[in-house]
C-alpha cells in the first residue's frame, strides 16, 4: 500500500487560509501573520512526525502567502489611490485591460473588465502606478477593445469591496480612447473569438449561444434561459473552460503525437503549446490556470518518465497561482474548481472501485461516481454562498456524460477551423450543434423539475455544517457495518422527497401578497381570482420561474413592470415560460432602452399597456389602482426611470398594498401631491430601501409590514440604515429577501402572518 504524502496539500492550505486573511487585513496584520508564521516554522525543524510536524507545514506555507500578500496589500492600500476613491475623484484613467469587457450579470446594459490602472489624472494632480481595478461601463464603443488594449477614458474613482485586491472602481464617463495594439496573444485571441463567432452564425440558438462557451468559456452569446438551465441543473462547469476541457484537448494532442511516432519530447512540447493555445484564447480564468498549471506538471512528469501523481499536481497548482495572485484565493470559481478536483481525486475513483467489483466496467463506474464525488465536495461551497444545491445535477451530468467529451472537442474544433478558414469552421459548428441539442434539452427537462435547485440558508456556519453531515455520511458509508443501514435511509429519504418535490407549492389561506427572492430586483405576486397578478421579475429568470412553480402559477392575469431597469424585467421569460399571460401593464421606456427591447421581445402577441393614472382593473377580489407615474413625465431627476415607475394601491380582500416601484425623492413627492390613498397595511419599500426616500412619504404609508427586496451584499448599499429606522420606528414590521429569502404576507383572523424561506 502507498502511502500518501499530505505536505504539498498541507503547505498549498497553508497558503490559501493566509492569503485569504491577510487580503481583508493591513500591511501591519500581515507582517505579524508571517512573523508568528515563521516562529512555528523555526520551532517545527526539531518536529519529525505528528501533529506539530503538520502544524509547522501549514505554517511554511502561511508565512510566504503572508509576506507574499502583505507586499500585494500595500499596494493596493496606496495613499493617494485610497483618498481619491474616497473623494470620488473625477478625471482622466490611464488603463491596461486584463480581460476582455463583457455584460455585467446583474446589468447587461453594462460591461465590466478587470484592468491596471496605470495614471489617473486629476485638475490637481497627476497620480502613477500599476493598481488592479474593475471597469465599469457602457456603450457600443467597448466591443471594439479587447484583454491587453492600453486606453484612456474619462472617469470617477470609487470605493471597492473589501477583500479582494481590487484598489478601485473606475466607473467610465464616456468611450475609450485606444491607444496602440494589444500583444499579439492578445490578438490571436480575440481572432479566434471573433472568426467562432461568425461560424456560428449558420446555426440556430441556443445552439449558436452554447458552442463558442463549450469551446472557449465565452458564454456571452447564451440565451438567458439556458444559461439559467446550465446553472440550475449543474452542467454550468461544461460553459467555462475547466480542467475537463484542457485534459480532453490535451489528451487528443498527445494521442496523436503518439500515433505519428513522436518523441517524449515532441509530445510534451505539443501538449504545452495546445495547454498555452486553451489558456491565451480562454483567458486568465480561475480554472483554467488551476488547471494549466495541473497540466504543466502532468507535462513535466511525463517528460521526466514518472508517473502522474495528481494530488501534488492540484496542491502546486494552488501554491503557484496563490502565491501568483493572491487575490486568487478570494474567487469563489477558484474554490469551486479546487473542491471538485479534491472530489474527484479522493472520492470518485475509491468509489468506482466496489462498482467495478461488482463487474462494472470502469467507464460506467466513473461516469457514476465522478458527479456524484464532485457535488458532495462543492456541495458546502454552494452553501456557504447562498447559491442553492441542485437536486438533480446527479442524473443530469450521468446522461450529458453521454455526449460531453465529442460535443466539447468539435466544440474546440470549430473555434480552431474558423481561425483558419470560417466554412470550415462553419461546417464543424453544425457538426457540434447535433450533440449540443441532447445538452440543452437535459438542462432544460432537468430545470424543469419541481423544486430542482433546492435554496438553502447561505452563511459560513450553515457551509461547516452541511460539510460536517456530508463527511460524517461518507465516514459512515466507508463502516461495512453502517454502510447499508446508511444507504437504505438514503434511499428511503431520496424516494420520499420525490412526492415532496412534486406536490409542494401553492399558497395558503388568506394569502395577499408574496416578494420573491431573486437575488438584487423586485418581484412581487398577488392573488388574482384563479390567476395571479405579478408586478415585476427581477433580474434572473430562473429564481422567477422558481417561485412561480412553488407558488403554482400557470396563469397570469396581468404582468406589471414598474419600470424597464433590468433589476425589474431582465426575469420576464421566467414568468413567462409555460404560462398564459394575458396582458404586460408598464410605463414609457424612457432612458431605460436595454429592458424595452428585451421585454418587448419576450412579449410577442402578448398585449403591452400603457399606465394610466387613476385606472383600475379588477380580478376576483384583488382591486389594482394605478396611482403613477404621472401623465406629465418628471425630467430632470436623479433617475427618470425609477421617478417614472408605476406606482399601484392594491387592495387584496379587504388589505392594502402599496407597489411603488423605485420612485425616489421627486416620484415620492409626486404621490404626496396626487392626494393619492397612501395608507397601506404593506408596504414594497421603494428602491430596495436606498436612502431616498422621503421621509413623510413613509410616515404617510404607515405600513405593518414592509417588504424590501434586495440582494446579499450588493455593491449599492441596499437598504439604507435611514428608511429602514423610519418604517421601524413607526411600528412597521421590516422584512428583507437577502435576509429572509420569499416572503409571505398572509391575512388571518387573528392579524397578518409573515412566513419566510430564511
């Protein structure tokens, strides 16, 4: 029996838990991490075995991430960056992007890029150096520069998030100035894209949209809904170039050098050009540069005539990219990949091995246990995020195992052939389009399953905790004494949430209102006779398609968008998927153009109109009035669009609600001179509860219950301390989606009921 060697793994640990420390602490915090470090190493040279030996491993590794991130903090915690940030200064950026600028997820109106600030230039002053920034910006002009482009744009510092070495945002104010080429890298890149991007062309969606993101991780092309299938049903790891894809490229690469009778040498060298060609055209994405430098020691242990030895290859590649980036260890992708390798490396295999004892041939064994040992180690993760757990990624990634490796390789195959020549790229990309429809059509069956991506409580402890019942379980299983006790109430578990999952849902007596939880958005439903009335989606059609599947909507008496910002329309094919709309109620578009083409997309026949103030509609016992916006449009305000919203007074048998949207101080005002009836028993907060809001708008409200929706941690600060004080101190009941997931607003005998998912 070998006998593993943990020092690797426990030095890359090491590594990782001081780097992630030190990138929320300060210069001063790091130097004493990696002096108390170095005290363990220097006590541990006369420690040969046991615990202290492990301990003073752990503390080599601490002690160079350590100093490695301390250098990194402090300059990142630059002077004059940090009271230009603070002031908001505006001026003139100097950048250098990192990655190509693609549209933000939560507004596609937007597109972000990680980039170098080289100067920033004030009035004042003239400010030099070499910072990691997050551009923020918009317009047609960004298409046109690419990861590597040096350029100038006129712009404002902000504060970034903390924990991260990200030193500022750079919110552009207008189009880039480009300046020069990028590296030639960098231009082979962006012709690869480009050429795939045109080859596709000659298939229909989504197929067009999953290819180059099989081939190259650029998912930008994807439909909404099917990215959202990808997600809910756990292929998503198939849509960004991962160790998988690297391994399969690789693999062929070296297959064939084989069959043409090369050399050690040859083949090596050809594996580390086709592994350099993956990362230069995917880009510095978290997993792939885990799994590059996988691969380069694979590369270097064949080339030295020793076998693979995979688990050192992971904990080097976590030493090497941390100690590289130490922000690295702070991206949640990078955990994600790193946990599913773990998985796989120490689960998958010895699980494969009673299967095929049992006359399973390897192939299936692993096809089985490779889905199931990569969900159990991601599993705390995705908890620990908040990001919910798939209840049918299992099944799911068994059958896409069927065509995942030929649909991936002529996925990669088109984007090589239409860099040479596009007809041929073209004729590769309807080859891939065949088996990409069976991936497609398993992501959409699988989301399409009652309570398919189960949420969860979000948060550190509720992480620990499902990762200590997960290693108790697999303890368990490996007892031959509590192994079939163990898998018989599993199974017995597993059978009886089947009729869970299909029979949950619907709404309890007295129901008057539900906020879903979708995230940084609004969306609210409302009973409607033997419909509902939905009044916005927010921003993710899959979370919208979820609460009305639980909420048991196939019928939708009237869609309500308070305004086309996408935090309140870009769910519409969400509400919409499989349900009967009868007609879309909304405001002018205004400034907000991105949300009216999309939502007058996804409306088809479906009729769209316009808020009148003063009109009413009637469905059942549910009475809508709509008191904004008003018929003479506010201009000039902070936000038109949110000013503009349609505000309603429902009254809900016998209950009132108020749905404001987002006006803000002068949409807020507007309403106070409508003499409109403003007295609600619940309230929806405007604006996710930002800071404004005015204050006799509130106090006019006079709610119970308030309902805010709003995301975790989101970079707007949402809700303000301010509002919130005020509602609670008029004796309103606050309750908040980041906090409480769905809401539930219910009328009983004996008062209101509030029940929530948190």
């Amino acid at each position: 029996m070998v006998r593993r060697d943990w020092r690797l793994p426990l030095a890359a640990a090491g590594v990782w838990a001081a780097a992630l420390a030190g990138l929320y602490g300060t210069v001063t915090s790091g130097l004493v991490t990696a002096i108390v470090c170095l005290a363990l190493v220097l006590a541990g040279l006369r420690w040969r075995s046991g615990v202290a030996a492990a301990t003073a491993t752990v503390a080599f590794g601490a002690m160079l991430a350590a100093g490695v991130t301390t250098v990194h903090v402090a300059a990142r915690d630059h002077e004059g960056l940090t009271s230009m940030t603070a002031a908001e200064a505006h001026g003139e950026a100097e950048l250098v992007l990192h990655t190509v600028p693609k549209a933000s997820t939560r507004r596609p109106e937007l597109v972000t890029a990680t980039a170098r600030l080289r100067t920033f230039t004030t009035e004042d002053a003239t400010l030099e150096g070499n910072w990691q920034v997050l551009l923020v910006a918009s317009g047609d002009e960004w298409r046109e520069a690419t990861s590597g482009q040096r350029l100038t744009v006129p712009a404002v510092l902000r504060e970034a998030d903390p924990g991260r070495l990200t030193a500022a945002i750079v919110s552009a104010r207008g189009p880039p100035e480009l300046d020069g080429r990028p590296a030639f890298a960098h231009r082979f890149a962006a012709h690869v894209r480009e050429r795939l991007a045109v080859a596709v062309e000659s298939v229909p969606q989504p197929e067009s949209g999953l290819i180059p993101a099989l081939a190259v991780g650029d998912a930008s092309m994807m439909e909404p809904e099917t990215a959202a299938d990808f997600k809910t049903t756990g292929l998503v790891h198939l849509v960004v170039v991962s160790g998988y894809h690297l391994s399969l490229v690789v693999g062929v690469v070296l297959a064939v050098a084989m069959a043409c009778r090369a050399g050690p040498r040859a083949r090596v060298l050809a594996g580390a050009v086709a592994a350099a060609a993956i990362v230069v055209v995917a880009g510095p994405q978290p997993s792939v540069l885990r799994a590059a430098v996988m691969a380069g020691m694979t590369l270097l242990a064949l080339a030295a005539g020793r076998p693979r030895a995979a688990m050192p290859a992971l904990s080097t590649a976590v030493l090497v990219l941390i100690l590289a980036d130490p922000d690295m260890a702070a991206q949640v992708g990078f955990a994600l990949s790193v946990a599913a390798c773990v998985g796989l490396l120490l689960l998958a295999f010895r699980w494969a091995k009673p299967l095929e004892h049992r006359g399973w041939p390897q192939p299936v064994a692993l096809a089985v246990t490779i889905p199931l040992a990569t969900q159990v180690a991601v599993t705390p993760l995705l908890v620990g995020i908040g990001g919910g757990v798939s209840l049918v990624s299992v099944p799911v990634n068994l059958l896409a195992a069927l065509v995942a490796a030929p649909v991936v390789m002529l996925s990669v195959a088109a984007a090589a052939a239409a860099a040479v020549w596009v007809p041929a790229g073209e004729f590769v990309a309807q080859l891939a389009a065949i088996p990409a429809r069976w991936l497609i059509w398993l992501a959409r069956t699988g989301a399409e399953v009652p309570n398919a991506l189960l949420p969860v409580p979000g948060g550190l402890w509720w992480g620990l905790g499902s990762g200590a019942v997960l290693a108790a379980l697999i303890w368990a299983l490996h007892l031959r004494r509590l192994r079939r006790p163990v898998l018989a109430v599993l199974a017995a578990v597993g059978v009886g949430s089947v009729p869970a999952c299909l029979l949950t849902g619907g709404v309890p007596s007295g129901w008057v209102v539900t906020m879903c939880d979708v995230g940084q958005g609004d969306a609210l439903v409302l009973p409607a006779g033997d419909a509902v009335v939905v009044v916005d989606v927010g921003p993710d059609p899959a979370a919208m398609d979820a609460c009305l599947d639980d909420l048991g909507v196939d019928r939708i008496a009237l869609l309500v968008l308070s305004h086309f910002h996408i935090d309140h329309t870009a769910g519409i094919s969400g509400a919409m998927e499989g349900r009967e709309v009868a007609a879309i109620l909304a405001p002018p578009p205004g400034e907000a153009k991105y949300g009216y083409e999309l939502v007058e997309e996804a409306a088809g026949a479906v009729p769209v109109l316009e808020a009148v103030p003063g009109e009413a509609f009637v469905f059942g016992e549910t009475r809508l009035e709509v008191l904004g916006p008003p018929s003479e449009l506010l201009r000039g305000t902070r936000s038109d669009p949110n000013n503009n919203s349609v505000a309603l007074r429902a009254e809900v048998a016998g209950t009132s609600v108020l749905l404001a949207g987002d006006v803000e101080l002068e949409g807020q005002r507007a309403l106070l001179r409508n003499g409109g009836a403003l007295d609600v028993e619940v309230l929806k907060v405007p604006h996710h509860g930002s800071a404004f809001q005015v204050r006799e708008f509130l106090e006019a409200a006079d709610p119970v219950v308030a309902l805010v929706g709003v995301g975790s941690g989101n970079e707007y600060g949402h809700p303000d301390p301010g509002p919130i004080g005020v509602l609670e101190e008029g004796g309103a009941l606050v309750f908040r989606t980041d906090l409480s997931g769905r809401i539930t607003v219910v009328r009983g005998e004996e008062g209101f009921e509030v029940t929530t998912d948190g």
